[in-house]
C-alpha cells in the first residue's frame, strides 16, 4: 500500500510543478487582454465609467492593479485571486466581498465569461498579475 501511495506521489508531484510552471506563463498581453476587449473594453475604455476602470491596451494592468473604488479590496491582488475584487465582479459574489454594483461584465444579454476565460484570468492573478 505505501509503494502505491509513493508512487501515486510521484505522478501528482510533477504535475502541480508543471501546472505552477503553466501560470507563471500567462501572457497579460496575448491571453489576458484579449478577453478584456472582447468583453469589457467597449464599457471600460476612458476609466470615467463607474467604477473608474479603463481597460484600454495601455493602461489596462496598471487600472486592474489600483485600488477599487466599490470595495475594499484592491482589482487585482498579485498573487491572489481570492483578495481581487476583479474576480469578485465576475463571478458575482461582489456583493459579499463588500463590494456594489452588478456582475460584469454586463451585456446585452447578460453573458458571463466562460469558465475557462475566468480561470486564465485567475491563473494570471496567482501567478503575481505579471506584466508580459
């Protein structure tokens, strides 16, 4: 039995490193940006909308890395989603995060990002929000 679980160990261990790897190689530019305008820009692109976010190709990360002004939480929280009011806003739980407003992105129909949208977006928080 404890050969098995060693071995077992060894087959989960490589991938958790392979799957830390993976995120440390988000693209913000070639990944993430991308599902900012497609989905967000066309409401966030001067930062004088509510909420003051301006997710236009120049000044997109350094917006998502200021302090909200909904909650008291920062956007983005290198390192951790679960600290981010980004991800509070698409998920919809931005009300329990002490935050206001709707869910974004809002669309007309409403259509959230899809899970795998949300989850790169996730993966590029924890990884430290990098600029690349």
């Amino acid at each position: 039995m404890r050969r098995r679980l060693a071995a077992l160990m060894l087959l989960i261990a490589p991938s958790a490193a392979i799957a830390d790897n993976n995120d440390a190689g988000i693209s913000f530019r070639t990944q993430v940006q991308p599902i900012l305008d497609a989905q967000c820009v066309f409401c966030h692109v001067t930062g004088a909308e509510n909420g003051g976010l301006n997710l236009g190709r120049r000044v997109a990360r350094a917006s998502l890395l200021a302090a909200s002004s909904e909650a008291p939480m920062p956007r983005v929280t290198p390192g951790s989603a679960a600290q981010s009011y980004l991800i509070h806003k698409l998920r919809g739980t931005q009300l329990s995060a002490g935050g206001s407003g709707n869910r974004m992105p809002m669309n007309d129909p409403p259509r959230p990002l899809d899970d795998g949208q949300l989850t790169l977006i996730q993966r590029w928080i924890e990884a430290g929000a990098p600029d690349n």
